[in-house]
C-alpha cells in the first residue's frame, strides 16, 4: 500500500465519526428532539470544538427560546471564528427576542456589513431601529431595500411607518395606499392611513378609507367607532349616532368619550328622551364635566323641564372653564325666559354678554326680554340701539330690532 492511500484511509477513519455524528444531530433536530440532540452537540464540543458546533447549539437553544444560553453558545462560536457571517445575525436575533435591542442593534450592524446584499437581514436592521425609535436611520435601511425590491409588501409597510415617523407624509400615504392594495387584509395599515389623512385634514379621504376597511372588515368595532368620531367631528350627528349604535352591536365598550359623543349626537337629532339616560351614565361616571352638564340641561329645556334643565345648568357654569362659560349663561338666560322669571334672565344674559362681548344676539335678546317684562320700554329701547351698534352689518335680528324701536319711539311719545 502506498503512503497516498495511507492517508486517504486515515482520513476517513477520522472524518467518518464526525460526519455521522453531525447526522445524527440534524436527525434529531429534525424530528425536535432537542434535549438529545444538545447532549450529542456538546459531547461533539468536548471532542473536537468548532465554530459551527457552538452555532448548531445556539440555534437549538434558541428554538427552545433559552436566548441567554443561546448567546454564550454563539459567543463560542464567534471566538473561534470571527469571521463568521451567520453567527453576529443569529447573536441579533438572540438580543432582539429579550427585548435587548441596544445590544442586538451592534450585531446587526455587523451582520449587514459582512453580508451587505442580505435584505432579509438589513430589513432586521431597520425594524431594531424602528424599537430603538431610530426613525431617521430605519427609513434609511428600507429606502435602500426599496430601491432594489420595491414589490415586497412587507418592505412597503416599513417604510411607510418610517416615512410617517419621520414626517414624510405625502410618502407615507402613497405607501400606505399600496400596501392596502397589494394587502386589503393589512387591517393596521387601515388604521394608519386613517390617522394620516386625519391629520392632513382630508378628511373626504379618511371617509373613503374607513368605508373601504368596513367592507374589508364588515362589522369591525374598531373602524365602527373611527367612523362614528369622524362624523361627530364633521357635526354629521345622524351618521355619527348611526355609526355608534353599529359600534355597540359589534361588541363595543362603553366608554365615557363614546358615550358622552353619542349622548351629543342623540340631542342633535331631537332625541332629547334617549339622550338623558345615556348623558345620565356619564354624570354618574364623572360629576364635573360641564359638557354633560350643559348638554343635559339642553335635553331638559327642550322637553319643558325647566327646574331640572336650571339645576344643570347652573351645576354646568361652575363646572365650566371661562371659554364656555358665556354660552351656558346664555342658555341659562333662556330658560329663565321660558319660565317667565325675567329678572333672572337679564341677569344671566347680561352675564353672557360681559363674559364674550362679540355675542351680538345676546344683546338682541335682553332687548326683548325688557320690552317684555319691564314696563319702562326706554330700557328695551336703549338695548336694541346697543345691538345695532355693536352688532352692524353682523346683526341678524336687524329689520326686527328697528322696527321695536320705531314703535317703541311712538308709544313713549305717546306717553309723553
């Protein structure tokens, strides 16, 4: 026998072991028994320590979710073979899944910088980012991976996040419509899209958006009760209590905003008796809140209630922050007036008036209220000329206020 084939013999009386060996490890990997298959591993590392050997046991103990045994493995690995390209990506992965994204983000950036053509690890990169609120550097990363694959959907996504994050909204929007299309079932891409033409104030846009995911969608909670905040937004009380009454069928909570908005929507379509109750359960949530109060009142004075609709008014002005103050007082004046306690309502409206002087028709209506109650018409008389001149061209109550003073004029003339 010549030496060559000496060596070639020995060769594979060596090599043989270890090829069955790592066989056999795949085998059971393969079949997931993974406690067998790291007992064979570590035998293996005892024998005869590679870099690959601490990699296959990093990448068993992560699929057994044990990530901080899995990075000491990799470590092992990284030690003997520095040059490795999976092991910084697998040691990434590792950190990533505890939540140790500071950690796992110096290892993805040596992975993408040893495998620069890798998009599924660069894309990694980028979502680090996105967890490290590192905007401007993930829209980096997907911009590039956009550049050479901009069909992936999944990349489209990111970088719609990135370019919204970093305030690239027209981007944003465009991307955001291209994911949907390309995936109508992406039900958060929906909701961002929504989010980004309320924010635009395109709103015409939002509605098609959510009538598009409602379709996509049918019944869904969530875009019910988007759509209904959308109308209550625009003052479209019909399609926002429409929208709320669907929103509670889906399953919906009953939450104080929500109901605090229906309840509105309710007394703006006249529903004066559904909307108490419903305006009743946010009182008993939270006592202070001058807008229940204030549209409780309302419901009350439309149904004639008038000691009850008082009551909560008055609870609504001390409650109220100053902006809001000189329309309850107004409102107030009013019910007053409708009980006949004239005193009292040019009290309040005179309240009003001091409080927001550019309430012109406040003004208007202490005129009437005089020229009603008081016998000394010079008061009504002085009131309409103080309407018309504070009021002017934005008097909308003007023909009528003239012609009281003209027969205002003549009756004290007469009196005279």
């Amino acid at each position: 026998m010549d030496r060559m084939h000496l060596v070639v013999i020995l060769l594979f009386l060596v090599l043989t072991p270890a090829v069955y060996s790592q066989e056999k490890i795949d085998l059971l990997i393969l079949n997931s028994k993974y406690k067998e298959a790291l007992q064979l591993i570590d035998k293996r590392i005892q024998k005869q320590p590679e870099a690959a050997v601490f990699l296959k046991k990093g990448q068993v103990l992560s699929m057994l979710q044990d990530y901080q045994e899995a990075i000491k493995a990799f470590y092992g690995g990284l030690e003997m073979d520095p040059s490795n390209r999976e092991i910084p990506a697998e040691i990434a992965d590792a950190y990533a899944a505890l939540g140790n994204h500071h950690e796992a983000n110096t290892f993805y950036e040596k992975a993408v910088e040893m495998d620069p053509e890798n998009l599924s690890l660069a894309g990694k990169l980028g979502r680090n980012y996105i967890q490290l609120d590192d905007f401007e550097k993930a829209y980096t990363v997907f911009s590039e991976i956009y550049l050479v694959d901009s069909i992936r959907v999944y990349w489209n996504k990111q970088l719609a996040f990135s370019a919204y994050q970093t305030v690239k909204i027209k981007q944003a929007i465009s991307l955001y419509e291209k994911v949907i299309s390309m995936n109508p079932g992406d039900y958060s891409s929906y909701m961002n899209l929504i989010k980004l033409f309320q924010q635009t104030e395109q709103l015409n846009e939002k509605q098609r958006v959510i009538e598009l995911g409602l379709k996509q969608f049918s019944g869904d909670k969530g875009l019910y009760q988007v759509q209904a905040s959308h109308y209550f937004g625009m003052k479209q009380y019909e399609e926002a209590r429409k929208a709320y009454e669907n929103y509670f069928v889906a399953g919906g909570d009953s939450t104080y905003k929500t109901m605090l908005n229906y309840g509105v929507s309710l007394y703006f379509m006249k529903e004066e008796e559904k909307a108490i109750p419903v305006l009743g359960f946010c009182a008993d949530r939270l006592a202070n809140d001058p807008f229940v109060l204030f549209y409780l009142a309302l419901s009350h004075k439309k149904l004639a209630h008038y000691d009850v609709a008082e009551a909560y008014m008055n609870a609504a002005i001390e409650s109220a922050t100053p902006s809001y103050v000189s329309d309850m007082y107004h409102h107030l004046g009013q019910i007053y007036g409708q009980q006949r306690m004239f005193e009292e309502s040019v009290a309040a409206l005179k309240k009003a008036n001091e409080l927001d002087p550019a309430n012109y028709e406040v003004l208007f209506e202490i005129a009437t209220t005089y020229e009603e109650f008081n016998s000394n018409k010079t008061l009504a008389l002085n009131y309409y000329n103080i309407y018309l001149k504070e009021a002017g061209e934005a008097a909308q109550n003007a023909n009528y206020a003239l012609d009281r003073m003209t027969r205002l004029k003549e009756d004290l003339f007469f009196e005279e």
